[in-house]
C-alpha cells in the first residue's frame, strides 16, 4: 500500500502542473515503444495461487503478499482438501 499511496500522490501532481495544458490541448499523445503488457484475472492466478507442497523463501512469500494484496484485500490463495483459502501477511516492524 506504500506504494500505492506514493504512486497515488505523484499521479495527482503531475495531473495538477499539466491541467492547464491538458485543457488547452497542449499536451501531445505519443504512441508507447516497447512491449506492451495487459493483465487479466486469468493469467495472474498463477501469482496467486500458493501451493502447499512447495517450498518458499519467505523474502518470496513477503514479496507475493505484498504484489497480490491491496488494503484489506488479498488475492493470495491455496487449497487444502479441497477448499480454497485466502490469507495475508501483516507484518509489522517492532520497536
């Protein structure tokens, strides 16, 4: 969410030093270079989906929590007999 919430700010600076020109139409549009990537549901399940059997480092759990969680929400899952359960990481720093 920290990342996020810079991401957030930056977006609405940048938004509100261009606005004049944006209204003005002074901004011109240029076409992205490079590969472009579009996610779906679909093909982010396997970031998603945890198995059981598997073995992890946990900088690699902390790092897909934290790819796969916004706020409350959390998309990580695994299935243990046959059910399906969501989890997520709170990690706090101690003083």
């Amino acid at each position: 969410t920290d990342l996020y919430k810079i991401s957030s700010r930056e977006i609405l600076k940048l938004f509100k030093s261009n606005f004049q020109k944006i209204v003005n139409g002074k901004i011109i549009a240029k076409k992205q270079s490079g590969k472009i990537f579009t996610f779906t549901k679909k093909n982010l399940i396997k970031y998603d989906k945890l198995l059981l059997n598997k073995k992890y480092k946990l900088i690699d759990l902390i790092k897909i929590n934290n790819a796969r969680s916004f706020g409350k929400k959390t998309f990580n899952f695994f299935i243990y007999n046959g059910e399906k359960f969501s989890f997520k990481l709170d990690i706090k720093k101690i003083k």
